[in-house]
C-alpha cells in the first residue's frame, strides 16, 4: 500500500489503539518483505513487531499505546507483502502467556490485491544483449494464507475473531473470506474521515461481546483534569428497541477517595489494601499517592508489600492466590505482619474477599492487640480528678477567664512554641487526650469561623466549671 491507502492503514491501527485500556492487551505487526524494483534495485524491507516486546502481548497503558502510535507514524510505505509470516507472527503474540485470555480480536488491514504492481518485483532481472529483463512481478498466493490461518487459529484458545478493512475499491475476495471464515466482517474504507463510525462493526462487537448491565469497573486511569489516578464505575445503557448499546452512564471515583472510604473506620495498627486480579496493588499505605503523575503508574505486586525478599511469610501466598482468583476467606499468619508498617513481626489475622463485578479484591489485616477494641474515654471513677480542662489554651489567657477562673492559667503553667511543639500552647504538667469530633457529635456544628469557634469554646468553660467534655481535654494527674 501507498499513499492514501497507507494512511487509511495507519489511521484505523491508530484508532484501535486510542480505544484501549492498560485492562487490553495488544501489539501490532507490519508484515512486509524485501524486493527488488523493475531496474533491479533492491530495497531492503522485514516483517517485524512494532512494540518493544518482540515475543508477547503488552498491556496497553499509556506508555505502550504512545510507543505503538509514534511507531506507526514512523512507518513509511513500502515493501512486497509477506502476509504468511506476518499471520504466522501474530498468531504467536496471541498463543503467548502475556494477554487476558478472555477474547482474541485481530484487525487486519489491506488492499486485498494479489499483486504489488510493476515496480515491486520478488525476483532479481538479468540482462541479455537487447538490455534489462525485470525479475518476476509479486503474485500471492491466497489459499496457502487461508491454510495457515485456519491451521493457526485452531490452536489458538480462546479462537480469534478477525475483522478485515479494505483500503481499495477492489479486493474483497481475500480478507472477505478471511473475515467470515473467523466469525469477523469485512467493511471498505475509501477514506481516513470519521472512522470511528465506519468502523462500527467492529466497535459494535466489543461492546455488545462485553455488555454487562450490572455494570464494569474499569482500571485505574489518569484523570486529564488533574485529579491524579480515577477508577470509572460504568454501565451501558442498551435501547429497548433495537437490543444495541446507546451511550455509557459513569461514575469516577479517585484512588485518595477509595482510600479515605476504606480506610475510615480503622483503629489501632489496622490496615487494609486493594489489589487487581494480576495481584497488583491498587493501594496500600505504605503507597504514598502522587496526583503529578504524567504515565501510567506502576503498580507494585502486594507480595513485595507484605512478604520479605525471601517470600516470608509463606502463609501469605494463599492469600495473594485467593485474592487474584476473586475468593473470600481469611487466614492467621504467625509472626508474619509488620507492626505499624515497621519491621516487628507480630500475629495477625488476614480477612479479604472480592469485590463485586470488578477485577478488584480488597483485605485488610488484623493483628491480635487490635481484637479488643481501643478508645479514649474519660475514666470511670473520677473521684481523684479535681477538674478537666477545655485544651484551647490560648483561651485561659483572655480578659475574662482571667478574671472569671483566677489562678487557672497560672496553675495550668502554660508554655508556647517550645522545639517540640512549634507555635503551640502546652501543659506538661496535665495529660492530654484527643477524641476526634466526628466520633462524638455533628461534624457540621464546627464548620465555623476561627473567632466563633473559639468563642463558643470559652462560653463553654465559663459556664461548665466541670467536666465539659468530648473535645480535646487536660487531665490533672
């Protein structure tokens, strides 16, 4: 192909590829061979796979999707057609152990003539007294292609289904039979304008071959808008009349909201993490998230999270097995987990389970200090404390505590910016406790502005000489 024909090639390789996601794998093969021209020159050419990988499929993130799409443009018409070797090329990508496994689509794209015209010649010329004599002019062989396709797509599980595009107005024997015989279709492209749509045959499969009303989760994507990495909850919306696929409803989550979400109503050293079905993790706290990213991030396999170089402990194995393969359960593991994300071993017990209609599957760990439940309260028998103090201390210091509770801030000793606390007020001589305003009362009553807060605070210590309760209080000792 050249010319037009070689951009409309290019263009439609190019669309299938923007339309996938790092759940895909893919690769691309340009199958051409060296020839000699009509005055005997010989112009060097090779079948050859496009992507950095040369023996497998590669998921197509974005680094793989923009490598393919520059390679693509790189390529320049040229060469006689070696169709054998190329089909023979990408029946091996398909076999190999790299890819899903869930369906095998293949995307072929040709002129459909068995000739490459007279200036591609697949034998050298020879000379004789009255000049030049050219080599052989290309003919293809069509029935050995087919051979060799049916051959290869019998070994091939699950079977792949081939779509054909036809660059030119004629032609259509070859990839025609070639589509059908592989449960594809054929269609004509006499041009490289709107695509998308003249491609629907092929579109139209993968979305009606994927339909799920319950709905997919899709992996995690860089959102273009800047909020770092998203997941999309989708579900398609299918006309009542015609069966097809009419538009997509979604719903974006990003990964800082899956992890606030999970990791809400954790105490203790209690942990959780999310992790794909490649065992891959999707969070972790030992992940610090980064919303700069400009690729595909790389997502690192759980097992070098919670297991050490040495596979330790082994226990944990079952757990990554059952988690890629969508199982609930949960498993003890002596002397397996690291403390507080620290190097000390202790007992922990690992509860997980898949998540529903996702490739998802989260767990979390529970160590045996964190099976009885702890939490702040103020002591049952308050008999030996004389009073609690409200903890904003700043307030003690105001015109009218001083003068409404003499003595207070002076018997409270308090100090400000010392080097351990910089630019806070502190009491040594009191312990403090912390109960978080959300355990205990409407969070929405202390979205107030800075002055009001404070001053409902000191009108609560003024009229409350006792205990005032449920914030951050000084304990006498």
């Amino acid at each position: 192909m050249k010319g037009e024909k070689f951009d409309i090639g290019r263009a439609v390789a190019k669309n299938v590829i923007k339309t996938l996601t790092r759940q895909d794998y893919v690769n691309v093969v340009c199958a051409r061979a060296s020839h000699w021209n009509q005055v005997g020159k010989w112009h060097d050419y090779a079948t050859e796979v496009l992507s950095c990988k040369q023996d497998h499929m590669v998921p197509a993130t974005v680094a793989h999707r923009k490598d393919l799409m520059e390679k693509i443009d790189n390529l320049k018409p040229g060469g006689t057609s070696e169709l054998e070797k190329g089909f023979e090329m990408a029946f091996n990508l398909l076999q190999s152990k790299t890819r899903t496994g869930c369906q095998s689509v293949m995307v072929f794209i040709t002129d459909g003539l068995d000739t490459d015209g007279e200036n591609v010649r697949c034998g050298p010329g020879y000379y004789t007294r009255s000049g030049y004599v050219p080599g052989p002019i290309c003919k293809y062989n069509w029935t050995k292609v087919w051979d060799l396709v049916d051959e290869k797509n019998s070994l091939t599980s699950p079977k792949a289904r081939i779509f054909s595009y036809l660059t030119s107005e004629n032609g259509e024997i070859f990839p025609g039979k070639l589509a059908c015989k592989h449960r594809g279709s054929i269609k004509k492209l006499n041009s490289g304008e709107n695509l998308i749509s003249k491609m629907s045959n092929y579109f139209d499969f993968l979305s009606s071959n994927s339909r799920n009303k319950q709905g997919l989760w899709t992996s995690p994507y860089i959102d273009s808008w800047g909020l770092g990495l998203l997941v999309t909850h989708a579900v398609p919306v299918i006309s009542k009349m015609t069966g097809t696929t009419i538009g997509v409803v979604g719903v974006d989550a990003t990964l800082e909201e899956i992890e606030n979400f999970l990791s809400r109503y954790q105490w203790g050293s209690v942990y959780s993490f999310l992790i794909n079905k490649q065992g891959e993790t999707i969070f972790h706290p030992k992940l610090k998230p980064n919303t700069k990213l400009l690729e595909d991030p790389i997502f690192i396999p759980i097992q070098q999270l919670e297991q050490d170089k040495d596979g330790n402990p082994a226990e944990f194995t079952k757990v990554i097995q059952d988690l890629k393969e969508g199982k609930s359960g949960s498993l003890r593991v002596e002397n397996a987990r690291k403390e507080n994300l620290k190097d000390t071993k202790s007992a922990a017990t690992y509860y997980y389970a898949a998540l529903t209609d996702s490739e998802y599957s989260f767990a979390f760990s529970l160590a045996d200090s964190d099976k009885v439940f702890r939490r702040s309260q103020e002591p049952v028998d308050r008999s030996k404390y004389k009073d609690s103090y409200f903890n904003l201390l700043i307030e003690y210091s105001r015109s009218k505590a001083l003068n409404q509770l003499p003595g207070v801030y002076d018997y409270l000793k308090v100090k400000y910016n010392e080097s351990k606390y910089p630019g806070l007020r502190v009491t040594y001589l009191h312990s403090s406790i912390f109960l978080a305003p959300k355990c205990h009362c409407d969070p929405n009553s202390y979205f107030l502005e800075q002055k009001t807060r404070m001053r409902a605070a000191v009108k609560m210590v003024l009229n409350m000489r006792k205990e005032i309760g449920l914030m951050y209080c000084s304990l006498e000792n």
